[in-house]
C-alpha cells in the first residue's frame, strides 16, 4: 500500500524511472500525485477584469499500478 509521503520510482509512461514523494492519494479513484513527476501545463482564465491569462504547471495523478515504492 502507498501513503503519503513515500518514495517510488514511475514504472511506466513519459516519466519512466523518475522518482520522487507521494504528496496525495486519492483512494477512490487508486490514484497518487508525486512530485516532480506527470507535470502538465494548464491555462488559468483572468480572476479580475483586465489581469491576464496565465499558464500553469500543475502535478497530475498517476494510476497507483504504474508506481512502485522504492525500498
């Protein structure tokens, strides 16, 4: 089982052999957000009337198959 706060190591996708800490899991869903891994860029709209448009890099989750913890 993987908690917060474990080390592992990607085994599978466009991040494979990275590692890093789990920082959330999602139970439900059999899900996990590690750092520094599954990085994706994201358009965020405007809070107030003439503030712009950002991009942001956001952390994704990953299935909790294609992790493994690093011992």
């Amino acid at each position: 089982m993987i908690k917060k706060g474990d080390k592992v190591t990607v085994l599978t996708g466009k991040d494979k052999k990275k590692s890093g800490t789990v920082t959330r899991v999602f139970p439900k869903d059999a899900k996990v957000i590690v750092s520094g891994v599954n990085i994706c860029k994201k358009t965020q709209k405007p809070r107030k009337s003439g503030q712009k448009g950002t991009i942001v890099e956001m952390e994704f989750p990953i299935h909790i198959s294609n992790v493994s913890k690093k011992v």
